[in-house]
C-alpha cells in the first residue's frame, strides 16, 4: 500500500513544526535588524565604512540577502548605524547655541564631536561625508555651520575669542582629528584632547588651562621610515 500523505505541518530545524505566525517573523526581523546594526556598527568602527558587506552579515549571523533586505545600499546601512551619533551631535549643538558661556558651549560640543571621531573609524568617516538617509544632510550640514558662526562670534563679541578665529579653523580641527580613528582607543582619546587643547590655546584670547598630557605617539605612526 503507498505511504498516505502526511496531515501533520513541515517540521521546523529541531524537530517543531513550523508553526511560525506573522508575529514572530516580525519579530525574527527586528531581531535580524539589531543584529545586522550592532554588527555594522563593529565592523565600520573596527576597518571603516568600506569593509565589505559581506563580512557584516557574516558578522550578525545572517545571509547576504537578508542584509539587503533590511538594507538595500551601503549608504542606507551607514546612515542607520551611524544615526544615533548624528543625532547626538544635533543635540549637543543644541545644547552649545542654548548655553549663556559661548566658550563654555563651543567647548563641550567639540570635546564630544571629537571623542566620537577619534574613537570609531567608522564614524569618523561617515560624520565627514553625505549620507542623507541618516538625516538631511544639506541642511543638517548648514545648520551646523551657522551655530558654529554663531558660537564664535558670540565668543568674539564677550572677548573670549580672538577676532581672526573662524568656522575653518573648526573643519580643520575636525579633519585632522579624524586621522586619530585607528588608533587604540587610550591612544586616540589622549591625542584628540591635545590637539582640541592646541585649538582652544590658539583660538582664546587667554588661555589659562593647562595642557593634557602628550599621547605616546612617534613619528612612525606617520610614516613608517621615519
């Protein structure tokens, strides 16, 4: 007699039938969304922005495809790793613009935009490029370059500020920080408060604070014949 054809459901990895529902493929989802986050966040922070996707979704534990279908360009997938931290920057120059001491506010915004460059290679590059899926990056980027004008002016017109200082000076500053990201993190961290040290040296018409210490650094981190 020919086998009868079985009435009982697809049994799942395990031995459970699978008896999965809309909701827990939701969920399954949201788990492989954090997953695949969490995993990128890592990767960008360890190698940068430019680590293969592939190695992210080994990473999370998850197939290419399902990557893709959380997030479907490299773009996409920086931009929601890195939109914590950009946020966290909209805030802190909120907190800067809302702050009476215009020094006070321009020094607590850049010690934070510069610990979370230095820090993470991934952010670093991601803070300093266009990807508008994290936020507006046009207007973001303008609204940023009018409450650092703002900020120093202010800082100009109280004579904490020297009148040549300008919103350059603070993209420089930004650029060469941002070659710290790599770095091991006690390293990075002690150069970054240096260098925003020798900004606010040169920017203040007084400056009275004494200087971090120097980060274990030579010249071979430049170039290696050196």
């Amino acid at each position: 007699m020919p086998a009868q054809p079985s009435h009982e459901p697809p049994q799942r990895a395990g031995g459970r039938a699978d008896d999965t529902g809309p909701a827990e493929r939701r969920a399954d989802a949201r788990l492989n969304r954090a997953r695949i986050l969490q995993a990128a966040q890592d990767a960008f922070a360890d190698k940068g922005i430019d680590v293969p996707l592939t190695a992210v979704a080994r990473r999370a534990g998850v197939g290419a495809a399902t990557l893709y279908r959380h997030f479907p360009t490299r773009a996409a997938l920086v931009s929601a790793a890195f939109a914590e931290q950009l946020s966290v920057c909209v805030a802190v120059l909120d907190e800067a613009l809302d702050d009476p001491d215009p020094l006070r506010g321009l020094r607590n915004l850049l010690e934070q935009v510069c610990a979370m460059q230095a820090t993470d290679r991934g952010f670093a590059a991601a803070f300093m490029e266009h990807f508008p899926d994290a936020l507006d990056y046009d207007q973001e980027s303008a609204r940023a370059e009018d409450g650092l004008a703002l900020l120093i002016e202010r800082g100009k017109r109280t004579g904490q500020l020297r009148d040549d200082v300008a919103t350059a000076d603070v993209t420089l500053l930004l650029l060469a920080n941002r070659g710290l990201a790599g770095q091991p993190e006690d390293t990075a961290l002690a150069a970054s408060r240096r260098l925003l040290a020798h900004f606010f040296r040169s920017a203040q018409t007084r400056y009275t604070s004494p200087m971090p210490p120097p980060p274990h650094l030579g010249l071979h981190k430049v170039h290696p014949h050196f």
